[in-house]
C-alpha cells in the first residue's frame, strides 16, 4: 500500500501480473532489508539462561512481499523441517512495508497452513551467542512496521499479536506503475478488471482466514495519493487483525489526515475573519485559470507565466475540495509559490472556521507557506485559502526533474490533511519557466504569485 511515498516493495507494470497495494517502494542507496524482497529466517529466543525450557522460535520475515515468496517460504520450512529444528507453536515475526497481493494471499495461506502465529517486530540476534548452537539465538523488537499487504499476511497466524509500539498501516490497492501519479494517469478496462479481480480474491482471503471485511473496507478507502492510515488498538481488534497483545495507544490521525469529532461535524461554519481578508486587500478575479488535474502545465494569464496542478483534496477518499499548486518566478535563487484552496463541508467532517497552516514538503526540504487569506465564502459555501511562499530553485528542478513528489500538508483546529502529488508534466514544461524566470526582471513578465489579484479560484 502513504504514498511514496512513502511505501510498497514491488513495483511492477499492468502487464507484469498482480495488482500492488500503492505505498511503494523504490530501492535508493543504502536501504535496509524491508525494501529488498522477504527472506525468511530461523531463531530461537535467547538467552537460553532466561527463557529455558520455554524458549520460542521465531522466523523473521523482513523486507518485501513478492511472488516468490509463497514459494520461498515454503522452501524454508522444508529445509527447517528437514535438519531437525520443530517450528510447531513457531511466530512469524513480520516487518515490511507490503508488495504484491497475490503473493500476500499465497504466503497468508502458507502460514495458516504450517499453523504459525504471526506478530509485528523484529528479530535482533544477541550479541553473546552459546557455542555449537545450531540455531541463532535472539531478541524481539517492537519496533516495526507492517505496511500494505503486509497487514494481510499478518491474517494468516493462528494467533496474531501487534505490540504497542509497532504499527499496522492500510492503504488502497492499485496499479503498481501508476501510484507515483494515480491522478494523471490512464486506464483500461483491463485495467479495472485486474484491480477488481484482486479486490475479490482479497475479500475471499479475509473471510477465510476469520477476520472481518472491515479490514478491507479501511484499507480501500484510504486513496494513494493520502499516507497509509495507521491502524488503532480498536480497529486492530474489531476488524480481528489482532487476537491478543498488549494494549497499543491511540495513533494521532496525522497520518491518514483529520477524524472529526461528533461535535466538529455540527459546528457552525465561520464567517470571514476580519483580522485575516481573504485577498490580503487584492481581489480575486473571478475568471478560472486553466489548470489541470492530468499533468503540471504552463500558465499564463496577466502577463505572467506559471507551472500550475490541480489535485483532489480529500479525506481518507472522501473528496473535501480541490487546491492548486503554482510555482513562478522568484529572486535569490527561489521559485515563488502559491497555494489555492476551496474546501467544503463533507459527511462527518465539517470546515474549519480557518486553514492555520499550509506547508510543501519535497524529499527533505520543508516550506512554510504563508496564508495571506482564509475564510468562509457564503456564496458557494466553502472555505477558500491562498498561501504563497517560496522554494529553492535546486529542490524545484530536481522535483521536475522527476526525482521525487511533492507533499502539501495543512492543518486547522482539528484536521491535517496530507497530499501527495506527482511531476506529471513537469519535465516537460518546467524548462520553459526556468528560461523566462532566467530573463531580467524588466525582459519578463511579473510573476502572478507575487500578486494576490492575479491568483484565479477554480470552477
């Protein structure tokens, strides 16, 4: 299954075979084993002077699910079987970032199969291990994460634990070459049949193994363009992904955007506040800019020229509104950026009486923007917000250069939403912005973000 964006394990094309829930995974330099693919490994509970007689055995799965490793899995236990170790009453000690459903569904089944329990962790092996040892000896750690499919696998344990501190994250299924940009992306019929044919086996998987279609109605309502959703202790246990652990916190919704309160949804909406006008004493030109949803473009309009996207704003899929992201010229090395929103009430989440924050984030570069406007509009009732702000020229060339997406949070009283936005687009127009901004300021045409007028709210 966030969002590179955070993410899955392994990417494949639509003709490549399965469908992969969308957090996936590229490989950079240096990664750890949870990106690599899943291998399987036997350990003991150690020291043996501590747990004695009642030592468990463990097999540490790390890294990504893939379509081998059904098969992989099933080799180990072969081969385990085989030299005399007994992994009756063993755990699957699970931590991955998820990968392909139909391997997730064949592995779930092997573990059911063999009658193993499944937890989330780590295995650490300990540093003084006995001598003539056959097996390993180790430690657990909580401290994992078992994204996407992974959350499926976790199904196939007779017994099934999620400590307090190691998550479970859930996140839609989709096409595995297409969540990078899902919203500028094409599809087929086949397309939809091979994403409707995995949902199915999935439901089937669900059932069978005892747990609840809940699992599967959270994980598909969460969009790939939103981070994973981050399982609670109540959802662990209603949708019987947990049968026994420890009691795990509540996990800040900050991760899946914002769950509103009973009292929020009533909440009567705000007026304009008086000491923030909305065009920061500009007004708004009521003619719609032609921006696009299927790619980053150019704009122009008053002169100027921009590199402008249109993105669905939503909600755990709920669609709440829609914002445009515009770059254009800066000074000091910077590119100007504006941020236009219109949000509006949805089914159990009402407006905010103001947006309080707004930033973009690419790879590790952070920019506050700065909201020059934020209120209630009784006209069409929504809630419209411009920020503008700036980002170095080096992070905006490498973003259309296709390195990575961009990310735009904000936040309000009581909702965060988090957005992830493809370059679609980008490499192919960016170079014409950066050759106008290049121009002496008196050879080229003022830039729209730094005039509040001239920023359009969409249709």
């Amino acid at each position: 299954m966030r969002s590179s964006l955070s993410s899955l394990g392994t990417v494949i094309g639509a003709l490549a075979a399965a469908a992969l829930f969308a957090a996936g995974v590229t490989t950079p330099a240096g990664a750890d084993n949870r990106t690599l693919p899943m291998r399987f490994e036997l350990r003991m509970e150690g020291p043996a002077a501590q747990c004695g007689l009642d030592c468990a055995t463990y097999v540490s799965a790390a890294g990504a699910i893939t379509a081998d490793s059904p098969r992989d899995f099933k080799s180990f236990m072969q081969s385990a079987t085989a030299n005399g170790h007994n992994l009756k009453g063993a755990t699957v000690v699970m931590d991955s970032d998820g990968g392909s459903v139909l391997g997730a569904i064949a592995l779930g089944r092997e573990i059911r199969s063999a009658r193993l329990s499944t937890m989330v962790g780590r295995v650490v092996d300990i540093a003084d291990q006995p001598k003539g040892s056959k097996v390993p000896r180790a430690k657990l750690s909580p401290y994992a994460d078992c994204e996407s499919m992974c959350a499926f696998v976790m199904l196939g344990g007779i017994k099934r634990s999620v400590p307090s501190e190691a998550r479970v994250m859930v996140h839609q299924i989709w096409l595995g070459d297409r969540r990078e940009d899902p919203t500028a992306a094409n599809y087929s019929a086949e397309d939809l049949v091979l994403v409707q044919r995995d949902i199915g086996r999935l439901a089937r998987f669900t059932e069978d193994m005892g747990a609840s279609m809940d699992l599967l109605d959270l994980a598909l309502r969460i969009p790939p363009w939103e981070p994973l959703h981050v399982m609670s202790r109540d959802e662990l246990t209603n949708t019987r992904l947990a049968t026994e652990g420890p009691a795990m916190p509540e996990v800040a919704a900050v991760a899946t955007s914002s769950q509103a309160t009973n009292a929020a949804t009533t909440a009567p909406r705000a007026p304009v506040r008086a000491d923030r006008p909305m065009t920061n004493g500009s007004k708004l030109i009521a003619k719609p800019m032609p921006i696009s949803e299927r790619s980053w473009g150019l704009v122009n309009q008053d002169g100027g020229v921009m590199l402008a996207r249109r993105h669905p704003l939503t909600v755990e899929g709920d669609q709440i509104g829609s914002f445009d992201v515009m770059l254009s010229c800066g000074a000091d090395d910077k590119f100007a950026m504006s941020y236009v929103e219109r949000r509006y009430a949805a089914e159990g989440l009402a407006l905010p009486p103001q947006l309080d924050g707004v930033t973009l984030r690419i790879g590790k570069t952070r920019a506050a923007l700065k909201i020059v406007g934020s209120g209630y509009d009784d006209q069409d009732k929504t809630l419209r917000t411009i920020a503008v702000g700036s980002v170095p020229a080096e992070v905006v060339r490498r973003f259309s250069a296709g390195f990575r997406s961009a990310v735009v949070e904000t936040s309000s009283d009581d909702a965060v939403t988090v957005i992830r936005i493809g370059n679609t687009g980008a490499p192919q127009n960016f170079p014409q912005l950066a050759a106008a901004c290049s121009k002496p300021i008196g050879e080229r045409a003022e830039a729209m973000v730094q005039k509040t007028g001239g920023m359009a709210p969409a249709q």
